[in-house]
C-alpha cells in the first residue's frame, strides 16, 4: 500500500513537471520572463518534495510542493494578464 501510493505521488510529480517544463529563469519582467519563473518554481516544487519524501518527511514535503506550485501559478498567471494587456 505505502508503495502504491508512492508511485501515484511520483507519476504526479512527473505529470506536472512535463506540464510545465523548466527554463532557467532570468530577472526580465517580461511575459516571457514570468513564464520562465514559472517553470523554474515547479522545477523547486519537484526536488523539494522529492528529497523531503525520501527522508520520510512527506507531510513537510507536499506542503512545500504546493507552496511552490502557487508560486508557479502565479507567476504563469501575471504572464497570461500581460499577454492579454498586449493584444486588448
């Protein structure tokens, strides 16, 4: 049981890792800028729960994930209203 419910957690971590793909990110304020923050943040999101699942701490690691994927909404999201501000 422990072990299916790890490979669920690894094949979601997978999925949204290849959702958002991971660009290093760079200081431009820029749509394009933003999106790349966004990946890199999922990218964090990753390894962060990766490393605190494989020292046991799972509780403390999905928390970090999600607090990472915020941040990678977020920062998707300020690039998709600057796209909409740029062609409306």
């Amino acid at each position: 049981m422990k072990l299916r419910k790890l490979d669920c957690l690894k094949a979601a971590i997978l999925g949204v890792a290849l959702l958002i793909t991971a660009v290093p990110a760079s200081a431009q304020t820029t749509s394009t800028g933003e999106i790349k923050k966004s990946g890199s943040e999922a990218k964090k999101a990753g390894t962060s729960l990766g490393s605190n699942v494989r020292h046991g701490r799972v509780v403390r690691g999905s928390k970090h994930f999600g607090k990472h994927v915020g941040s990678a909404g977020k920062h998707f999201g300020r690039s998709t209203k600057k796209v909409f501000k740029k062609i409306f």
